[in-house]
C-alpha cells in the first residue's frame, strides 16, 4: 500500500452518514513517568445500529484504548473511513463525470473515554500490554506520520486461493490494519505483550494474476481508452447506492454475472485500475488469528 506526500482536502461532494470523528481530540502529551495501560478493543461494524447482527458474520471493527495511572484518564483511538464503509469500496459515477469519483479517504480518530458498553457488549476489552509516557509520546508521533502519508481506505485483500500460503496480491488497509501497526510500533518501542490469541477480519477476493490497465487519466482522459472505460462504468454501475428493492435485485443479478458467471472484477488501488480474473469461490470473510508483535529490538519493562 503505497504512501503520499500529503493528505488532500476532501472534496464537499463526499458527504457522510455519520460524522468522522465527531468528539475527536488531540493526542496529549504524557509525563515520561507515567504508566499507561493499553487495551484490545473490537466490536461488531455498525453495533450502535445493529448489535451483535454483523458478529455472527465476524464482520468486526478494531480500535486501542490507553489508561494514563496518573491522570486516571481514559482515551480511544482508531482509523477508518471519512465517508463510510461503501463509499471507499465503491465509487459514484457523477453525470458528466467520464471517471468513476472516489470518496475512500480513512483516518485515524483520538478522543477521549472508552465506551466500555460497546466494546464489552458484544465484542472485546481486555488489557494486552503496558507502556510508558515516552513511549506513548513517541507512539503519537508516529500517528501524526502514519496519518498523514497512509489516506486510502483499502476494504478487500485479493489473493491467489484461500490456501493462507497463497499469493497476497493486494492487501487491505483498513481499521484493523491500522491497529496491528499501532501494536507493532510499540513492541519496537519496547512494549511487552501477553500471551493472548487475537484475530481479525478481512474480507478476501479471490483472483487469478491481476492485469494492470492504467490509471484516471490514461483510461478515462481525453486520449484513453474508451471501451476499456466504459467497460469499469458499467462494472461499478450495480453497486451504486440508495436502490430501491426492485433495483437493488437488478443489480445483485448483473454482479453477479460480472463477478461469478465472467470472472470479472475492476479493483481501484493506489489510484491505478486493475483488472482481477476472479476464480472461486471468490469471496470469503475470514476471522483470523494474528499473534500480538514481538518489538524488532530488545523490550524492557515498565
């Protein structure tokens, strides 16, 4: 997942449900003597709406949780979407617009409290290691730097088979992926993890060797590719939102003629196209087990 230089101004045409972030905060600076408690925390996507319905589904959301001893203070942080979830995994096709127009900027969210009814409803709160002041501070800023440069939520992770030894061709970059490189900065810095199993969700595509095609310019400007262009209109037209009943059924038949019946499917990545010969069984949501991170330096205690 390629880094930039820079984050850049949203445009107004990208309009969210729900606010991001809409108590966020600045991350505070913590006295070097102070001993922070860091937390798990994973709840079902949309569990404010919709309880534990996505968790039968493993459909989980991740997010980490610190505890300052000297202050008593409680403070959540996570990363995900600026214009939620469909948004970034599918684009609008605006009239008079020939490219497909993306609204899959994420970000990360700090604010302070833990919502303990949320995390522990249906999910997970459970203590995994303790840091220090200075390596919180040193962790923040490492969030700035993280923040800045990583700006495209990714949702699918596309390999070869479901064998876990498979080629990887694109991997996801999500709310998840974003904890597990927060945990893994702190082992650098030092942390020390217990011995907990934890696991994540990623929602995988299943594709034969990906074919580069180019990106908004070469395809869709004024020298592109015509057919090729709309060839990924008409690929992304079915999963446009707001349907109606009869509409979205329409729809769900022309997906799944593109995806299953023509093994195809049109992945934006790094603001370039590809085209994936999908091959079965195409889809799968797995709940994984990723082990806690070992620092790639040596650890000390708190």
């Amino acid at each position: 997942h390629r880094r930039f230089d820079y984050r850049p101004k949203a445009d107004p045409y990208c309009q969210a449900r729900y606010t991001f972030c809409p108590t966020g905060s600045a991350i505070p600076v913590m006295k070097e003597e102070d001993v922070i408690e860091v937390y798990r925390l994973q709840a079902p996507v949309w569990e404010f709406k919709y309880g534990d319905l996505l968790g039968h589904l493993k459909i989980m959301h991740d997010a980490v949780g610190f505890k300052s001893s000297l202050t008593g203070k409680n403070y959540t942080m996570e990363w995900y979407e600026l214009f939620q979830l469909g948004n970034c995994t599918f684009p609008h096709l605006r009239p008079g617009m020939d490219a497909p127009f993306w609204c899959n900027q994420g970000a990360a969210c700090f604010f302070e409290g833990i919502d303990d009814a949320h995390w522990k409803a249906n999910g997970t709160l459970v203590l995994v290691t303790t840091i220090s002041g200075t390596m919180f501070n040193e962790m923040a800023q490492w969030v700035k730097y993280d923040n800045e440069t990583g700006i495209y939520y990714e949702t699918w992770t596309v390999q070869a088979s479901p064998d876990k030894r498979s080629t990887v061709w694109f991997d996801s970059y999500e709310c998840s992926k974003f904890i597990l490189r927060t945990y893994q900065k702190l082992a650098d810095l030092g942390a020390v993890f217990k011995k907990i199993q934890t696991n994540y969700t990623s929602i995988i595509l299943f594709s034969g060797e990906p074919v580069y095609l180019g990106n908004e310019t070469s395809i869709f400007g004024p020298g592109g590719n015509k057919t090729l262009a709309a060839a990924i209109r008409d690929f992304y037209n079915p999963f446009k939102p707001h349907q109606s009943v009869r509409e979205f059924i329409v729809d769900l038949f022309k997906i799944i003629d593109h995806v299953i019946l023509n093994h195809q499917f049109y992945l934006f990545y790094n603001l370039e196209y590809w085209f994936l010969p999908m091959k079965s069984p195409y889809l799968k949501i797995i709940y994984e087990e990723v082990p806690l991170p070992v620092g790639r330096k040596a650890s000390f205690g708190v």
